[in-house]
C-alpha cells in the first residue's frame, strides 16, 4: 500500500508540473518576466510580430508633389515632370486619385543634330530641307483608380516597423499638347511605403497612351504615343 500510495502521488505531482509548465509556456507572450529571461539566454535571437497595420487608411485623403522622367513619346525630345497628386483612400485595399503634371522639354542629341542639319542647308540656299516636326506635352490631368492588393511590413534597423504595399491602377484623363488637347489613358503600379501616420512615399511606373500630331510642311499627320513614365512622390496623410 505504501509503494502504491508513492507511485500515485508521483504521478499526481507530475501532471500537476506538467500542467503548469504548459500553461506558462502558453501565456509566455503575454509574461514580461519570462519574455525578459528567455531574450537573456539568447539576446541575439528576437522576432517581432505585427498583427495589425501600422496606419489607418480608412477614408483619410494623401496629398503628394512628385518628379519623374518618360521614356518613349516624340522621338527628338526629352522631357521631365513635375506635377501634384490627392487621393482618397476608401479602406486600406482601394482609393481614388487626380493628378497633374507640368512638363518640361528640350531637344535630345538626335533632335539638336536633325534640326542644325537643317538650319544649315537653309543657310546654304538648300530648298529641299525639312525640318522635322516636334509635338510635345505641355501638361496633363489624370483621374485614377488604385487597388493594393499586396501588403508587408519592413522591419528597420529593429528601430521601426514600416508598412508597404505593391498597388495597381488605371485611369484617363486629357494631356494638352503644343498642337492641342487629346484624350490620355493610363495604366501601371508602384509601390507605397507609409512610414508613420502622416508621411508616404511611391515609387511609381505608367504606360499612358495618346495621340499627337506633327506637321510635315504640308499637312498636319497624326501619331499614336506609347510612353513610360517613371515618378517618386512624397506624400503627407490627413
């Protein structure tokens, strides 16, 4: 009987440890103190968790300025971008946007050799010169739709947990051309970064189409546009 009753006992002891290890082990992330003993083991060793996005996109407008560069459009010039944006986001998943950009032009390498070519057989009493047509955008609004359909965290320098998301939008709107106003349609994706509840951050690519038009010393032609358009802005949330 006195061996039964020690076995027993032992057994009752055991599940009893057992039973609060377990719940220690289950309550660990919420115990200070043992989160404090288990980082002294291994103070090298940390994870950290975010359930919850860093910053609420529930109906909050973002206001931005932005710069970028395109790639593509009329073949003798470059040009630059400055422009402005506001957005209104809807949830964190959806928002809607206007946009505008000012343009800035000049004459790339192939365009300044096409046109002193040309000047020069005009000094020379050359008749059969043509100076190539240049149509270029002055400025242009967009209206757009952004969906963020990819979203992370970025864990910096273990000072800050960052949010980011990889979005997608499309839109349309008007671009007012050194021959005009012509219809633009647009189509891309970026990615945001929202560093604290007030200030953002895109990097952003576009294709955007339209039509121009070139005057070839009789009659004015038209040309259909594909371009790239590459922009940074930084934004502030209200």
């Amino acid at each position: 009987m006195k061996r039964l009753s020690l076995v027993l006992l032992t057994i009752i002891n055991l599940q009893t440890w057992a039973t609060d290890l377990t719940s220690e082990m289950d309550a660990l992330g919420a115990n200070r103190d043992l989160l404090k003993k288990a980082r002294a083991i291994d103070p090298q060793n940390r994870i950290r968790v975010v359930q919850n996005r860093e910053v609420d996109r529930y109906y909050r407008f973002e206001m931005g300025i932005n710069y970028g560069m395109t790639m593509g459009g009329d073949p003798y010039v470059n040009t630059s971008l400055l422009g402005g944006q506001v957005d209104f986001h809807f949830t964190p998943r959806w928002s809607i946007g206007a946009r505008y950009y000012s343009s800035s032009n000049s004459l790339n390498a192939e365009g300044k050799r096409v046109f002193d070519d040309a000047e020069a057989r005009r000094r020379a009493g050359d008749n059969t010169f043509r100076r190539p047509g240049v149509d270029y955008a002055e400025n242009e609004w967009l209206g757009v739709i952004n969906w963020y359909p990819i979203y992370g965290k970025i864990n910096l320098f273990d000072i800050s947990v960052t949010q980011f998301d990889v979005y997608f939008l499309g839109g349309a709107g008007q671009i007012n051309l050194s021959s005009g106003i012509a219809p633009l349609y647009t189509a891309g994706g970026g990615f945001g970064i929202w560093w604290n509840q007030h200030f953002s951050t895109r990097l952003e690519a576009r294709w955007q189409n339209y039509s121009d038009k070139i005057f070839d010393g009789e009659t004015f032609n038209s040309r259909n546009i594909n371009q790239t358009l590459l922009t940074a802005t930084m934004g502030f949330l209200l």
